[in-house]
C-alpha cells in the first residue's frame, strides 16, 4: 500500500492508474531556478510546449435573453456582455479552471499563452451552490482548434439553429479562419446537427459550417451515464443487495487535460464482457445523417465514442487528492452499506461470467486499478458488439472484441 500527499494509506485496488502531479510523492522537480537565464527565443519555445496537450472544453450554450432570465431568478450575476456579439451566451463552469497557469505566471508567459490560444470567446464564468444559487462574473475562453476539443452542450437555446450559429462564430472569431478542428457532441447537440435544414440558414453560416464539417480532424460522441462502475446485478430482481462492480470502467472528473494511451494497459478483458451501454447505437445513424444533410461525402474526421461513468458524489473529483478521497470513501460505503463487491469473490464473479477462470486469471482481473478519464472505442462498435445480458432497462454489452484507448485526466 501507497500514502499520497498525505492520504490514508490505500488498498491496492484503489491505486489509481492516473500520474501524480509534478512534486508529489517524489514525482520531478517542483522548480528549475535557471529559467530565467535562458534565451529569450527558448523560454517562449518552453512555454509553447508546455501547452501542447489535449483539452476538453465544455461550452454550455444559452439563449441570450434566457441565460438573463436564469440568472434572475436562481441568483446572481454580472450584467449581460456589453460587447457580446455571439449568437448565444457560452456559460464556462468555473471549477473547470480553463484559465490555464501561464496567464498567471508572468507576463512573457501570458502573452505565449494568449498566442498560442488563439480563439478568444467572450464567455459567462458561472458557479452554481446551494447557499448562493447561480453566480456568473464575465470572462473569456481562450482555445486553439488543433489542441483542444470543443464540447457543445445546448443549455437552453430558442432554435437548434442556434448551435450552427455559434461554429460560424467561433470561425469568425479564429484569427487564421480555421474554427472548430475538434469536436465532441452529446445526443442534444448532435441532434441540433442533424435536424437542421442547411437551405435556410444564411449562406455565409451554412458556407462556414460546410467548411468547419469538412475540416474536422477527431469527433468525439459523448456517453457518460451515472451507471456503469457500478449496475445491479443480473439477479437484481430476486437479490436487490447485489452489485456488480466493473472497476475498470473509466471515472468521470472535474478536469480539463488529458493525456492518451493507444491501448488501456489493464487487464480489462473480462470486464470489456460486461459493460453496460445505453442508447449508443443512435450516434452514428445521426451522424451520417448530418453529413449526408450537409453534403460531405468524404468526410476526414475520425469517429469515437467516449465512454466514462459519473457516479454518485463523482461531482466532488477535481484534483488527486480528491480523486483518492473518493476511491477510499466509495470502498467504505460499499463495506459499510453490505453491498458485496463481485470483483472480492472470484466464485461469485466466476459464476456470473459463465467462464471456467484460473485463479491468476481472477487475481489478475481483481486488481484493475481505478482511472479517472474516458475510454475511446470506435464508433461503429457499438453496432456490431454483442448484446448478451439484455434485462429490463440495463443493456450490457460484450465489447471484448474492441478494445478501446485510454484517456487519463490530469489531476493537478
């Protein structure tokens, strides 16, 4: 067992597979002193390179009139963007910290940072508790379209139009008129893409979006449910005190980079015969649609489909340390509440699975350690998977023959 940044020690199976930040527990150097004293011209090539990684950025899109509307009646906030030129107002939760560290450094460093994140869109920083409501302080998001993926989530829009409105804008706002490189889409803004009617928009929008389509790089399609670390078991009916734990199954986090490995390192084998997926199959029906709509015939984007769990209190995760209070009081809860954890009873496990397991097998499988990030498998799998625990509303797939790429949050 491992103690990290001061935790309780931890249970081997709860050793999380993601990196600790630089400095802790022995990981690099926290300063290098001698910066300074480099050439100017291999200072700002460090700090470009210091931002070269992937991010995801969730952009909740708003109706103007009705963001002014919420804000009113569930708190408060800054008056409306008096230079607000969008189509929509983009809402940035603030615990996400896309105001990445470089801005704050220096000033050689912020202006590296504000070059390299060429995209600068006015935005609405907003917190949501129980005390305060909904508080908003304006703000912008600052992107570059080779790096960072751009998540759209539809929050309250008028017109599914909308959502084409702001890709146009984002262009528009692209100092080099690239836009959108990178996109990840949810049911909702996928389907604002799919039911739009490109005759009658206005040539420029749909000329912008035409292009944006055709210039994509990477399409992520976005499955996060609240099940799938954790689902009844297939006796749930006759035992509700049952739970099956798939430990291998991503965990969702408060972050914003990520790193990837091509191929999950884990032993998730027999895991991969178990995971459950729910309305999955629809991604891709309505994205041939879209392009088919939009009349890209050829189109160069790579398809995914991103796969993490958002569990119960998973809300509270935004940094290591509380990664690792999460892992340690989600194992407690299961001991202490009676629920049994399948993956601690290799003849429970082995017997639900109908497989004939050695015992290395089984240890093997039990000791999958936890990652908080997303699995990315392509997305016609779920087309083609096999579909053998069908029961009541819980679908469970056997993926085994798919096996996905791992993404792990950084967890500063």
């Amino acid at each position: 067992m491992v103690r990290d940044m001061g935790m309780p020690l931890l249970a081997p199976h709860l050793q999380m597979l993601n990196p600790a930040p630089l400095g802790v527990g022995g990981c690099g150097p926290s300063e290098f002193t001698l910066f300074p004293q480099l050439p100017i011209e291999l200072r700002q090539k460090i700090w470009r390179h210091s931002l070269e990684y992937p991010r995801m950025l969730q952009l909740a899109l708003w109706s103007l009139d009705l963001i002014e509307v919420a804000i009113v009646e569930m708190g408060e906030g800054s008056p409306p963007f008096p230079s607000q030129s969008g189509p929509c107002a983009v809402a940035i939760e603030r615990h996400h910290r896309v105001l990445g560290k470089l801005l704050r450094v220096n000033s050689e460093a912020r202006e590296a940072a504000l070059s390299f994140y060429r995209v600068h869109i006015p935005c609405r920083m907003t917190r949501k508790d129980s005390k305060s409501g909904l508080t908003t302080t304006e703000g912008s998001v600052y992107i570059n379209p080779e790096f960072d993926f751009v998540s759209l989530k539809p929050k309250a829009l008028k017109e599914n139009s909308d959502v084409l409105h702001f890709i146009h804008y984002f262009k528009s706002m692209d100092p080099r008129a690239v836009g959108v490189l990178n996109l990840s889409l949810d049911l909702n803004s996928l389907g604002a893409l799919s039911e739009a009617r490109p005759e009658v928009l206005d040539p420029t929008v749909r000329e912008s979006v035409v292009d944006t389509l055709k210039r994509l790089r990477q399409v992520f399609f976005l499955y996060i449910p609240a099940l799938g670390y954790k689902i009844p078991c297939w006796e749930a009916m006759r035992n509700p005190h049952k739970i099956y734990v798939n430990r291998s199954y991503p965990l969702a986090a408060r972050s914003l980079s990520f790193q990837r490995i091509p191929r999950d390192p884990r032993a998730i084998g027999l895991d991969l015969t178990v995971v459950y997926m729910d309305w999955t199959s629809s991604f891709m029906p309505q994205w041939r649609e879209t392009l088919h709509n939009w009349g890209i015939t050829n189109p160069a984007a790579e398809t995914r489909l991103l796969v993490t769990c958002s569990p119960n209190r998973n809300n509270e995760v935004y940094n290591y340390e509380s990664a690792q209070s999460w892992l340690k009081h989600e194992d407690e809860r299961y001991r202490g509440e009676g629920y049994p954890d399948w993956h601690a009873s290799p003849h429970a496990w082995g017997d639900a699975m109908s497989a004939e397991l050695s015992k290395e097998e089984l240890e093997e499988a039990v000791a999958v350690r936890p990652a908080f990030g997303f699995w990315l498998f392509p997305a016609d799998a779920f087309e083609l998977a096999k579909n053998y625990h069908r029961h009541n509303e819980f679908s469970v797939l056997d993926l085994s023959e798919h096996w996905p790429k791992l993404c792990l949050w950084n967890l500063d």
